[in-house]
C-alpha cells in the first residue's frame, strides 16, 4: 500500500511538473506570436501630482488579448516568462510601443508627459539595452527625460553591483529611472544612497495601510523624508481613496497612481482624457467603468 501511494504520489508530482513546464513553454511560444500578431497592448495609468490632480505622466501596463484566451493580465503571464529570453523580446517591445505613443501624444501637443515603463531584471541586465533605447529614442526624437524606466528593487537588489552599473549607463542617455514596488525589496540605507535613480515608488501595500495602521503610516512618512533628504520624487501607488489622498498630500509627496484618480486605460482613452482637460472640463476620476 505504501509502494503504491508513493508511486502514485510521484505519479502527481511528475504530471504536476509535466504541467508547469507546458504551460511555461506554451506562453513561451504563444509570446512570439503574441508579438508578432499585436496581442500585446499597453495601458495606460495617469500619474498625478498631488497638489492639483494634474497629469504629469502614465505607466504603460501591459494586457495580452489572446485569441482563444481571451485577456491575460501581466501578472499571468510575465512571471512564466522572465527566466528566459521572452521577457526581452516582450521587453523591448513594449519600449517602442511606449515611445510611438511618446510620438502620438507629442503630435498631440503634449511635450512635457512622460512614460514610465517597467523593465525585468533579465532586460535591463542583458548587454545592448542601452544601446537600443538611445536608437529608439534617436530615431523617433523624443527626448530621454520623457521615457522612465521602472525597476523594481527587489530586482536591483539581487545584483546590486550590476544593476547600478546598468543604471549609470541608461542615466547617460538621459532617461530617469524609478525603484519600483519600494519597501517590499529590503534594500540597505547605503545602496540606497548610491543608486542613481530619480523617482521613488512607495509600494502599494505601504499606501493601502496609511491611516488604518500605525506602523505603515510611520513607514510611509519616513520614505518620504528619506528620498527627499536624498534629492528624489516619490510616487505613492495604489491611492484608492480620498483620505489617502490627502494624507499623503500632507506627507509631502508628490505624486500618486491609483484607482481614486484612473484605473490602467487604453490609449485612445487617456487621449479622451487629455483633450477633455485642454477645454477645460475635470477629468474623470474612478468609478467611470473603466475596468481594465
Ligand atoms: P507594477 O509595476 O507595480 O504596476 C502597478 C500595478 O498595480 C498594476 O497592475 C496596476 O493596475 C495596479 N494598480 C494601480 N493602482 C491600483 C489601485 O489603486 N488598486 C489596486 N488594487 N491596484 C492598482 P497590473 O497592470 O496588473 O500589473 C502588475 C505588474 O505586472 C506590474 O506591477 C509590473 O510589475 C508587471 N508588468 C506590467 N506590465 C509590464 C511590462 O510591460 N513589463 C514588465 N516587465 N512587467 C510588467
Ligand atoms: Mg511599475
Ligand atoms: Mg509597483
Ligand atoms: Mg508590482
């Protein structure tokens, strides 16, 4: 009986890997038509500066409309892929999707917007990506100062000596780069400091506990304080709600992202937005159905 259920249970465990490693390599297949055939989409979500609401930038998010799957969020599917090459040519590719729609919102008269875009550390560590973006960026005009370039830090932290050396190299081109998912990737005061990045993002699950705990308010305060004493922009992510808002407004940062002000729209969308602010209507916050 024993033999049997150990057989069996191998049985499980090898079917279960046979499983994982499919689907790995399904979505590491599907990826290359999925570029190839423009199932990839950025959103986009506003970034706005706390005193005013105005629209200082968006991060573009990526979805992925899959033809028999319908739609697969990023979290689905770039996990699966960014142990392997797929994670650089989905990189690259939402680079110049970002920086045609650089070109699109410039032709639109908007020059002073930004687009922040999160790179994996298999990307932004693979020699040649500063190479590319100053080509993408040559060849299309837009200035380096309106791409940004987020990095989570748990990312920078696994191979700090490498990250920062990647960091230095893309600074040169005049891009600005943001630790991304900030407090959830233990990085020390000392790297901290010497990391040449330009904006700060809070974490989510700092922001969602401001007000509601103690310990993550004190925590949110003092990251404010400590990227200010270094010279740096915060950006608070996930505000959901008014006080939120207002709390953090007091706190002194600077910018916020989240479903009080816009979920991740598609771009025609955020056009509609940005017109609608240019003849002087308020632009929507939450709740106007945007689901995505
Ligand atoms: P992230 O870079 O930290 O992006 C923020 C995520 O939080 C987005 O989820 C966004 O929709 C969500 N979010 C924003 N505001 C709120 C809010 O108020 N409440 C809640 N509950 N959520 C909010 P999304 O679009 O599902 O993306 C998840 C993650 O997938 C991103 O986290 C990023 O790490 C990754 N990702 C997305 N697009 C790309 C990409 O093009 N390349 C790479 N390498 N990773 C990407
Ligand atoms: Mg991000
Ligand atoms: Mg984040
Ligand atoms: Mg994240």
């Amino acid at each position: 009986q024993a033999k049997d259920a150990g057989r069996s249970n191998f049985r499980v465990f090898t079917e279960d890997m046979l499983h994982k490693a499919n689907n790995r390599l399904m979505v590491e297949q599907d990826i290359s038509s999925a570029i190839s055939e423009r199932q990839l989409m950025l959103f986009l979500q506003p970034i706005v500066s706390l005193d005013g609401g105005v629209i200082k930038g968006f991060e573009a998010l990526v979805r992925w409309f899959h033809p028999s799957r319908g739609l697969i969020m990023p979290g689905s599917f770039i996990p699966h892929i960014e142990e392997s090459d797929a994670i650089i040519r989905v990189g690259n590719y939402v680079l110049g999707e970002a920086v045609d729609m650089l070109k699109r919102l410039r032709l639109q008269g908007w020059d002073d917007l930004y687009i922040a875009v999160n790179l994996s550390a298999r990307h932004y560590l693979t020699p040649g990506l500063s190479d590319f973006i100053r080509k993408l960026l040559t060849a299309s005009g837009i200035p380096p100062k309106c791409l940004l370039l987020e990095v989570t830090e748990e990312s920078v932290i696994e191979q700090v000596d490498k990250a920062m050396e990647v960091m230095r190299e893309l600074k040169m081109l005049g891009v600005r780069i943001a630790i991304d998912d900030f407090g959830t990737g233990y990085s020390s005061l000392s790297y901290l400091k010497q990391l040449p990045f330009d904006v700060l993002k809070i974490d989510r699950c700092f922001t969602a506990g401001v007000l509601e705990n103690g310990a993550d308010t004190h925590i949110v305060t003092t990251v404010i304080d400590l990227a200010h004493h270094l010279g740096r922009t915060v950006v608070a992510e996930g505000i959901e709600t008014e006080l939120q808002r207002e709390f953090l407004e007091a706190a002194g940062c600077e910018l916020a992202q989240g479903y009080l002000f816009s979920k991740p729209i598609c771009e025609e969308r955020a056009m509609e937005i940005l017109k609608g602010i240019t003849e002087g209507r308020e632009w929507p916050r939450s709740g106007d159905g945007e689901l995505l």
